[in-house]
C-alpha cells in the first residue's frame, strides 16, 4: 500500500463481500449438537456460495489478506520494541526461570541493561 488513504480505502471496501461467516456452533448452519467444539470454537466459519468466489472477489480477498499481514508485522514489530523498553520488576525477574544457555528466549529480555 502507498499511503494511509489507499490503506482506509481497502479497509472500508471489506464490508461488500461475496462471503459471509457463520456462528461457530449453530446448528442452522448444518452443525450438529454433539459434533465437538474445535480448539479456536470462538472464530467465526467463514462460509461462501456454493458457486464459488468470483476471480474479483478472490483477488480482493488476496489484497486484503495482504495488508493485514503487513499491519500485523508493523503491530508485532512495535510490541516488541515498546516491550524491549519497559523495565522489568524485580519479582518477576526472579520468577523467571534462569537461562542455562545464550540461545533462550529469555536471554536478551531478561539481560541487565533491560533493568533500571
């Protein structure tokens, strides 16, 4: 995307779609009522004409896909930096349990120039 209008744009045209998303445990939708709950029961099932997609919808669909993944990189990425800075208390410093090796994820969180 080049800039936060064309951004806003993709955004708002994710309203008119050729899909829809169907309540994880209805039984309307064909479900039954022992069929056992998924590990993600709280995610919407995506459901789409019995036709298909269009190739239109398909490619919107793609695009779309593709600038969420980009705003969850620049998110991740800002998280991750914003967590970098935040001192870390001393109780939970000595929660943590210690790193025998440089290649734990504890490592660089938990290094002392992170505490002040």
């Amino acid at each position: 995307m080049s800039n936060s209008k064309d951004s806003v744009e993709m955004l708002d045209s994710m309203v008119a779609t050729e899909f829809w998303y169907a309540e994880g445990g209805s039984r309307a939708e064909g479900r039954s009522k022992s069929a056992s709950r998924s590990k993600r029961w709280w995610l919407p099932s995506p459901r789409v004409p019995i036709s298909g997609l269009s190739d239109i919808e398909r490619k919107k669909l793609l695009d779309q896909g593709k600038l969420v993944y980009q705003v969850f990189k620049a998110a991740k990425s800002i998280n991750e930096s914003v967590l970098l800075e935040m001192p870390v208390p001393t109780v939970i410093r000595e929660a943590l349990p210690k790193a025998s090796n440089l290649s734990s994820p504890f490592v660089p969180v938990t290094s002392l120039s992170n505490f002040r």
